[in-house]
C-alpha cells in the first residue's frame, strides 16, 4: 500500500514538476533570459516608449519621429573599451550593406546610450566617428532624463550592470524595430549579417 | 537537550535563520553575485527546511512517510525543485521579479529542503548511493558548463562570477566524491545497510526516546 501510494505520488510529482519546468522555459526552447527575450518579443512585439533623445549633433528628437523607417537599435556606451567597438564596427558594416535603403530613408541605425550622464552629443560624435560613421543613417543618441532610459531598459529588456571595474557589461544585441515602432526581433551581435537580410527582406515589396 | 526540547529549538532555527535571509541588506548581498545566490543562499534556505523537518511533530512525519516509502517521494520532490532552480534564467528572475523571489524563498525550504531531510532517514544504501552520485555528476556537469561558457547565462551576472561559480561546483562534487570514496572504503556501512533493510520511522520529537 506505501509502495502504491509512493508510486502514485512520485508520478504526479515527476509530470507536475516537468510541467512546470516545460512551461517556464517557453516549451524548452528558453533556458536563459536573453533567449527568452527573443521569443518573446517575436510572438507579442513590444511598443517602443516615446521617449526624447538627443542626438550627436544636439538635435532632440522623439523616438516616434522615426515611425514610418525600419529601425535596427543597440545599446552603447561610448567610454566601452572592447565589446561596443566590435558592435560599432558591425553598425559600420551594416551602413554598407544597407547603403540603398538607408539613404532612401527607409531604414535608420540608431546607437542609444545608457549613459546619458556621461555620453553627450560630442562624446556620441566622437563615438561615430571611432566607429567609422559615414554619417548616412546612423545616428547615436542618449535618453533625456533618468525616466526615459528606465523606460527603453524595460520595454527592449536591457539589463546593464557594473563590470567592476568602472564600465558596464550588458546584453548587447541588434534589436529590429518596425516602422510602426515595435521591437519585432531580437539578433545576437556578431550576427549583423542576419540583420541586414531580415531588413532587406521586410522592405522587398 | 532532552528531544522534548529539540523541535522548539529547531523551530526557532529555522525562523530565524529564514528572517535573516529575508533581510533586505543580506537578501541583495547574497544576490549580487551568482556564485553567493547559488552556493550561500539557496543552500541555506534548504537548510531552512532541513531545520523545519526536525520541527515537525512526530505525528506528522508518520502520515508523510506513508506516502513516502524508502523516500522516494520526497527525493522526487526535491530533485524536480532543484532542476528548475538551475535554470538560469529563474536565477535572474527571482532577482528582478518579487512573484519569482517568493516562489524561491518558500519551495527551496518547503520543496526542497524539508522532503529531503524528511527521506533521507528513510533512503536505503542504493537510493543513497544513486542520490549522491547524481549529486556529485551533476555539480561536475554545471560546473563545467559554468567554467567553460563563453557567454553569459545570466543577464545579471559577469562571466568571472560565472566562472568562480563553476569552480565552486566542481570543488564541491569533488569533495562529495572523495566522502563518498572514503565512506566506501573505510567507513561503517552497518548504518546505512540497516537502514536499507527497514527504514526507521522518525523517532525523533517523541517522549519515549528521551534518556
């Protein structure tokens, strides 16, 4: 009798339990946040806050303004001594294999800040220019005021924390943003290749 | 201490042990690293529930252990809390996210911690033999994965302190390993070979068992 009952209640146990775990890792595909960020923002895409930014050359801007182009983002700051050079380098690329659409104005690489405080429009000027900017399409901006960055860290689920040794590290990747504002994909940085053809390929008639 | 006493001391243990993990100051310290939240805290939240387990009237472990038999069950429980309490990215949530922080501040004392104590007296030598080289297979294998990832598994966490993480773990099944290997070799086994053959109820907490 203890047997069958032990039998019983481990079976339920091992099919609740696998539930649980089955359903808290987006049917297995997600065992880490970031994939389960990408999922996410492909079955429900995110609305992108109306935050203001500022720009390098000092213009404000809202981020709503940029509605009606494809949006590729990624987040930087510009004192980033290794990883944001590589990200730099594949927006500089991207400007490359995106140079029709980008000067059509169909298209728009946007380099957001999460250190407004220390990134200003000369420092995001300076950071284009490090990155190899030819200046078409690719602006760089930081966030006015603290609101407006805790807003964008939420809605496109960045998560920055100190390195330790005064810089940050944080989930850098190359999020698509479609021209009705929502963040419809998220690609691995490395991969700026995939993200050129997923633009190429929205904006093929 | 006569038994009568030590439920109520464990009682208190557990409280209070659980109240200073509560603690804000201590709850973010042990969280700022990853190699803290998985090696200190959760470690002592199922040491919560070890502590519960020897606060439990004598009664009541009787009734679960007629669901429990050689602790099979409570070694299931415990097995399929901890498995999802790997997954880094319930790691990160129970962080960020109060729901998730609750969930793991209740299941690893009362889920994990708690049937695993309650089974323990009850698992025979091959249950315990399987339990603990599983344990010491699958600290090597995390462990690993930790050491040798070159990315981030967690999004609120540096690699170093994933790396430091992995080395902790492998240290940790090799020293469950080097105790297993010496008990095997040198130690006692008439303990645990009485155990396998009948499984002791849980004396403790009862008057007659006082001297």
């Amino acid at each position: 009798m203890r047997l069958l009952r032990t039998l019983f209640v481990s079976v339920a146990l091992i099919l609740a339990g696998g539930f649980v775990v089955y359903a808290a890792t987006d049917r297995l595909q997600a065992f880490t946040t970031e994939a389960a960020r990408r999922i996410a923002v492909r079955q429900h895409p995110v609305d992108i806050p109306p935050v203001t930014l500022e720009t390098q050359s000092g213009a404000r801007i809202d981020v709503t303004g940029l509605h009606g182009k494809w949006l590729l983002v990624d987040f930087i700051y510009t004192r980033c001594p290794t990883y944001c050079v590589a990200l730099g380098s594949e927006f500089a690329q991207l400007q490359d294999r995106l140079g029709g659409p980008l000067a059509k104005g169909a298209v728009e690489l946007v380099s957001i800040s999460f250190d407004p405080a220390h990134d200003t429009p000369p420092e995001l000027a300076a950071y284009l220019q490090r990155a190899r900017s030819r200046g078409a399409g690719w602006l760089a901006a930081r966030p006015i005021g603290r609101d407006g960055l805790d807003q964008l860290e939420t809605s496109f689920g960045i998560t920055v924390i100190a390195d330790g040794m005064g810089g940050y590290t944080h989930n850098a990747a190359i999020h698509v943003v479609d021209p009705q504002g929502r963040l419809i994909e998220i690609i691995d940085s490395g991969q700026s290749d995939l993200a050129a053809r997923t633009v190429l390929e929205k904006l093929r008639p | 201490m006569t038994s009568r006493l030590r439920p109520v001391v464990a009682a208190c243990g557990a409280a209070s042990l659980f109240l200073v993990l509560l603690a804000p100051p201590v709850k973010r310290a042990l969280e700022a690293s990853m190699t803290a939240q998985m090696l200190v805290q959760i470690p002592l939240l199922v040491a919560v529930g070890i502590s519960i387990a020897r606060a439990l009237p004598a009664r009541a472990s009787e009734t679960i252990a007629d669901w429990n038999y050689n602790g099979i069950s409570g070694l299931v429980l415990a097995t399929v809390t901890s498995v999802f309490w790997m997954l880094p990215r319930t790691l990160d949530a129970a962080v960020v996210d109060p729901l998730v922080a609750t969930a793991k501040y209740l299941s690893a004392p009362l889920l994990i911690g708690l049937p695993l104590a309650l089974s323990w007296p009850r698992m025979g030598f091959i249950v315990r033999g399987v339990f603990l080289l599983e344990c010491i297979a699958t600290f090597f294998r995390l462990g690993w994965l930790y050491v040798i990832s070159p990315e981030r598994l967690c999004n609120l966490y540096l690699l170093e302190d994933q790396q430091r993480l992995g080395q902790g773990l492998m240290l940790i099944g090799a020293a469950l390993f080097l105790a297993v290997a010496w008990k095997l070799l040198w130690g006692r086994f008439d303990s645990l070979s009485v155990a396998a053959r009948e499984p002791q109820p849980a004396h403790r907490g009862l008057p007659s068992t006082a001297t």
